[in-house]
C-alpha cells in the first residue's frame, strides 16, 4: 500500500488564531495568514484566500469562534458575526451548514469560547474522516491504470484535508493503482491549474493540466477513463451545482461514454433545495475574465458575464459518492432512504 503524505494545512486553528494557507498565491509562495477577527475571516472568504466548500465552511466556524471572543459573551454581537460570514459566498451550502452547526452549539452551551472552538474543531476532523471514508467508497470504482479527468480543486486545499474529488483518487492510488490524473485548467481563477496540479503533484500523483476546451475532445478519442469532480451543492434530486464548466465536462462525458462521477460528503446536500434551478449561483467580478493576471485581455469596455459555479442535472451523474455511502440511480429516493436511516440511529 502506498502511504501518502499531505505537505500542508489548508485551515486550522493555531495557539490564539485561525491559520489559512494563502491559496491565492499558489503554487508560487507558500503563505500561511493567521486571522484574530470576523472581519479579517469574512474578508479571506469573500477574496478566495481559502475556497472550496467544505473548506470555507471550516473557516466560517472558526470565525464564529473569533466573534465570539471578540463580543465578549454577547450572543447577539456573535448572531450579527453568523451573518455577515454567511453574506461572504452565497453557493457552496456548508457555509451555511457550518453556521447553523455553531448557532446550535451556541444555543445549547451558550457564548463559551471554548465550546464554540471544540465545535469549530470537530467540523474540521469530521470533514477530513468523511473524505477519508467517501474516497475509500468512491476509489472502488476508479479502475487500475484509469486516466481520470476532474475540473477545478476538489482536494486537500478544498477541505479539512484528503479531499472529496481527489479524495477519490488519493485512496485509489494509497490502494496501489496506478492513476493517471488530467487537471482542467478551470479558467476563470484556474483553481486545476494552480492548485490541483501543485496539490497532486506534490504527493507524487502523476498529473497533466489541460486547457479546459480540450477536455471534451479528450473523452471522444477515448482518452479518459472516468470523471470525478467535487460539489458545492447537491439538490435533493441529486441535480449537482459545481464549478462553472463542470455541466460541459458532464455533457462532454455522456457523449463519450465516459462515467461522471461526484464526490462530496453529506454536508453538501442541500434537502431543502428540491432542484438544481433554485441554487443561487454566485456572479463574481467581471475582470476575472477580462483581466489575466492584470493584463487585460478583452478589449476595454467589452463586459464580461462571469458566473462562478453550473447546474449538472441528475441524469448525466452516475453516481455521487458520499460518507453515508455511494448512491446511484434515483437520487431523491436514495436521500430520502439515508435521512430515514440516521433518523432511526439518532
Ligand atoms: O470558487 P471555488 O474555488 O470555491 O469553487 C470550488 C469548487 O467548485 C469545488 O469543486 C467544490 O467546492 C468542491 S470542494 C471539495
């Protein structure tokens, strides 16, 4: 069995902070930002230092537990904190999902610094056992000798460590396959470029970056042998919101034959969203696009639409790994089914 090690911390909690490696600046310098405040938090969310949803969820807990130092024991002061870390990114639902989970703590052990750091701390350790469990259950389907193609960052630098996407393939390859992995650039912030290639390549997990445009072409000559990307929302029909350009690789991959696969854990299931139609999709800065690195590239006062994430429906998914188990087929259904079962466990 091949032992992986993973050469870094995407957030954590250090002595009196909340650490974040720098994402921003990768893979060029290797910067950890240690935050004190809920506005320095709510900043590094909104500006992209940490991204990926499970990730920013991690980072919003822990800026609960920075408001709470900071209000002092007044409840109200840490509810308005809730709010203004929740108005940072409007997709990915463990944002919310970690909020709510500390708003409960707070609820049930009152304003404790303490308390909301222990809760802040399982978050972290439960979202890196669930990668750990959904890429075991996800990497059984990833054949020996596979080429798998996945489209932005899913990984380690996504979550609380392992990863959901890469997850999938970091225990496929700790199996002892042999994985061969093909990074979409993911244009506009080139989280595949930037940060999947560095991620992977890293931990020795042999991987090629593509312009995004050459992926479908890729599928069609055979050339790949599975899909497997993150989420930051799953409707409760199994319709799956990820990063823009996810729905092409999806259309890309059923014209090809190619299985296309969603790895993500339970947190990222929105019930109470009935389809893909109702999750809001962030719009994010025109220059994005119109700017790379500074220069422009799109002729000035030319406007650009830049939608940060896509809807793929249920159909074109075959089958969404989670830590509660691989489900396929009728999605609905099948959450239903895992909502009763850990109902009956509670
Ligand atoms: O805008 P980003 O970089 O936060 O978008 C991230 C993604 O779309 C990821 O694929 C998703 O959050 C899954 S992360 C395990």
């Amino acid at each position: 069995m091949t032992v992986l090690t993973q050469h870094f911390r995407t957030v954590f909690w250090e002595d009196d902070a909340a650490v974040l490696l720098d994402q921003r600046l990768l893979p060029v310098r290797e910067v950890y930002n240690r935050y004190r405040d809920v506005d320095g938090m709510a900043d590094a969310i909104r500006d992209m230092v940490v991204r990926g949803a499970p990730a920013i969820g991690i980072a919003a807990a822990f800026g609960v537990v920075l408001a709470a130092r900071q209000a002092s024991g007044d409840r109200e002061a840490i509810r308005r904190s809730c709010a203004q870390l929740a108005a940072t990114r409007p997709t990915a639902v463990n944002l919310f999902w970690a909020i709510e989970r500390m708003k409960r703590r707070m609820d049930r052990d009152g304003p404790s610094v303490s308390a909301l750091l222990d809760e802040a701390q399982r978050i972290l350790s439960e979202d890196i056992a669930a990668c750990r469990t959904l890429g075991d259950l996800g990497a059984a389907f990833i054949p020996d000798g596979a080429t798998v193609l996945t489209h932005c960052n899913a990984g380690a630098l996504a979550t609380g460590g392992w990863g959901t996407a890469l997850g999938v393939i970091r225990s496929a390859v700790a199996a002892g396959k042999n994985i061969r992995v093909i990074a979409d650039e993911t244009r506009p912030r080139l989280q595949g470029a930037r940060l999947t290639a560095w991620e992977l390549s890293r931990d020795g997990i042999d991987v090629t970056v593509i312009a995004d445009n050459a992926a479908a072409s890729l599928m069609a000559r055979g050339q790949i042998s599975a899909v497997v990307v993150g989420a930051d929302r799953i409707a409760a029909n199994g319709d799956v919101c990820n990063k823009v350009g996810t729905y092409s690789v999806a259309l890309g991959a059923r014209a090809a034959g190619v299985p296309f696969y969603v790895a993500a854990p339970v947190s990222t299931i929105d019930r109470a969203c009935a389809h893909g139609g109702l999750i809001p999709i962030e719009e994010r800065a025109a220059e994005e696009v119109t700017l790379i690195d500074g220069v422009r590239v799109v002729a000035e006062g030319v406007p650009a639409l830049n939608p940060a994430f896509d809807v793929t429906p249920a159909h074109l998914v075959s089958a969404i790994f989670t830590e509660a188990g691989v489900f396929e087929g009728d999605y609905g259904k099948s959450f239903s089914r895992m909502d009763a079962q850990s109902a009956a466990e509670r």
